[in-house]
C-alpha cells in the first residue's frame, strides 16, 4: 500500500508526462501544417533550406518546451510531496 506522499508523487509524475505529450502532438500538428502548407513546386533553393533550418528549430523548440512543461510540473508535484510529508509527520 502507498503512502498519501507516494501517491501525490505518482499522480504528479503521471500528470507531468500526460500534459508534455499533450503539449507535444499539438506541437507536431501546428508543424505538420506549416509544412502542407508550403508549395514545393514554387519553392526556390534558398528558401527550402531556410524552410528546413526553421523546421528543425521549431522541433527543438518544442522539445525544450515540453521538457520545461514536464520539469515544471515535477517540481511543484516535489513542493506538494514535501508539504504533506511535513503535515503526515507531525
């Protein structure tokens, strides 16, 4: 059986996973369409290049987004594990 904190802890490590994977489909799909919506018939040399170097920043800012969600989440899950470990305790 889990304790009260144990269980706190769980729910927040689950909750931290959930809304960075939320966070990363919408993501994905805001890119997805980005890229249907670019015209490679009309699409110079240069510009694929700048459209590929802004595709690959896009996807690694949103993995430093989803990894800031994610870290975020753990910690105030932390804050909340101590605070009711504080209150089991005494």
């Amino acid at each position: 059986m889990l304790s009260r904190s144990q269980r706190i802890r769980r729910g927040f490590q689950w909750l931290s996973v959930v809304l960075a994977a939320a966070l990363l489909v919408v993501g994905l799909i805001l890119i997805t369409f980005d890229v249907l919506e670019l015209d490679p018939w009309h699409v110079q040399q240069q510009d694929t290049s700048a459209a590929i170097s802004t595709l690959l920043l896009g996807a690694l800012g949103l993995f430093l987004a989803c990894t800031a969600l994610w870290a975020i989440v753990q910690a105030l899950g932390w804050v909340v594990v101590k605070i009711v470990h504080r209150y089991e305790t005494h």
